[in-house]
C-alpha cells in the first residue's frame, strides 16, 4: 500500500483531478533523463520531465509473487535526448526507472508508484519498444561462478592472469580496405599469426566509432595484411583510415591456454 501526503490523498478525493504520468530513467552513464505524458515540461526532484517525445507506456502488470512484472514503453527515435546510437552502445541497458503519478498543476502532491529497469530493447525504423522490468527481475540472475566443461574465465581477469596490455596479445592497426559493414582489411598487424584475435576484441581508436569495443570472429593473414571480421557491424559506417587496437582472443580450450597464453 502506498502512503500518500495529505495533499495529494485531498486532491484524489475531490473528484476533478490533474493527473499525469512521469518516468525519471538513470542511464549507466550517470545521467538521469525524464519524460511525461502531460503536455508540457514538469519539474521536480532537480529533474525536468518532457513532454510528449519521450515514453509513452502500456499497461502496467503486477503481482503479489516473485515473478517479473513488466511493463512496455514505447519511444519516438527523433526525439533528441533518445538517440538510435545511445540505444545501440548500450546507455539504456539496466537503466533505473521510477515511475511517479503527478499533479500536474502542484508537482509537490506526487506518489512513486514503481520502481524498475530497462530490460529487452526491440527496435523498428522510427521506434523503439523498451521493457521495464519490476526490481524482481535481479532475483533471476546468476550469481557467482559457472561449473562448466569450457572454462568460466574472462580473458585477462584475475582467474585467466593474462595481461592484455602485454604487447605479445596486443597490435594496433588501421583499416585499408572495407569487404562489407563487418569485414576489413588492415596494416599494422603482420607480426600476429592469423586467427591470433579470432574470439577477441576491437577496440576502435578513431573515425565514427572511436571509443566504441567489438568482438572479432575471425582474424586472416595473407601477405602482411590482416582481414579482419566483426561479430556485429559497428554501430556508424567503417571507413579507410579507422585506428583500433586488437586484442588476443581465446576460444576457451585448454589446449589454447597451454599453447598461447602458457597459464595453465
């Protein structure tokens, strides 16, 4: 049950009410956003909420167990504080979200409602569908180590003990040639046998996507030019000239562990 302030609990009981929605989402960036369905910008908490181009919500589904509640809400990409790109690295993904009934005409008299975070993103050409899990959704989640066949290691962690910054398992090099969104020809990285990245990461260090990291699925060589094939197109364009640092990647056997990084 929620516990009301007396002002607010007056203004429900009076009948005519000025009620809106507003979603206060604290992005992994640090940054807190907030939006509403009333038609113009409301403030409070330190946060202004905008109107109109920001979530717009479905239904809201709960129950009295511990399963996931949830709960959609739907954006508009045009909108300048929801960007494709944001969405796309990841600035939504777990993101807190709190949402508050308001009066609109007096912010004071507000209720929170609900607390969760940003779960599955789905994306279309002009929106985006984003689902909001109910705090329950932690509960499912693994916590600790994994017993598996495979090693549960990351690469370079405590566990693994490799130094990734060690220049036997790092090269630094540029794109020379595109063969599609995903695939490139590179220099810079002649001294690195092929499939020596294949299953590691990419680390862009100019161009569009500098800053952003992907993983490799397949390292080539062939007359000291290296081909270069990513898991996933990059977020914007590749282009001729793109600086990255390529990092070793390991396919989890201990074979590998033996032969190339000797940690075990």
């Amino acid at each position: 049950m929620k516990n009301l302030s007396p002002a607010l609990q007056a203004h429900l009981d009076d009948g005519t009410t000025t009620l809106s929605w507003c979603w206060r989402i604290s992005r992994s960036d640090g940054m807190a956003l907030g939006f509403t369905d009333h038609d113009r910008a409301l403030t409070f908490d330190g946060t202004d909420f905008e109107p109109e181009s920001g979530f717009a919500a479905s239904e809201i589904r709960a129950g009295s167990d511990l399963a996931v509640d949830a709960q959609d809400a739907t954006g508009v990409l045009t909108s300048d504080r929801i960007t494709e790109t944001d969405i796309l690295d990841g600035h939504w993904d777990n993101a807190a979200v709190e949402l508050w009934r308001v009066n609109w005409a007096d912010t004071s008299q507000r209720v929170l409602l609900r607390r969760g975070a940003v779960g599955q993103i789905r994306r279309g050409r002009m929106a985006f569908v984003a689902e909001v899990r109910s705090l329950a959704h932690v509960l499912g989640q693994t916590v600790g180590r994994t017993f598996q066949a495979g090693c549960d290691a990351r690469l370079g962690d405590a566990r693994c003990g490799i130094d990734l910054e060690n220049a036997i398992y790092k090269g630094t090099g540029a794109v020379t040639d595109l063969l599609r969104d995903r695939a490139f020809m590179a220099s810079g990285l002649a001294g690195f046998d092929a499939g020596w990245f294949t299953s590691g990461t990419l680390t862009w260090t100019s161009g569009a996507n500098a800053g952003r990291v992907t993983e490799v699925l397949a390292h080539g060589l062939a007359d000291a030019i290296a081909t270069m094939t990513l898991l996933e197109a990059p977020v914007l364009p590749i282009a001729e000239g793109d600086s990255f640092i390529a990092r070793a990647g390991c396919d989890k056997r201990i074979a590998t562990c033996n032969a190339k990084f000797a940690n075990v």
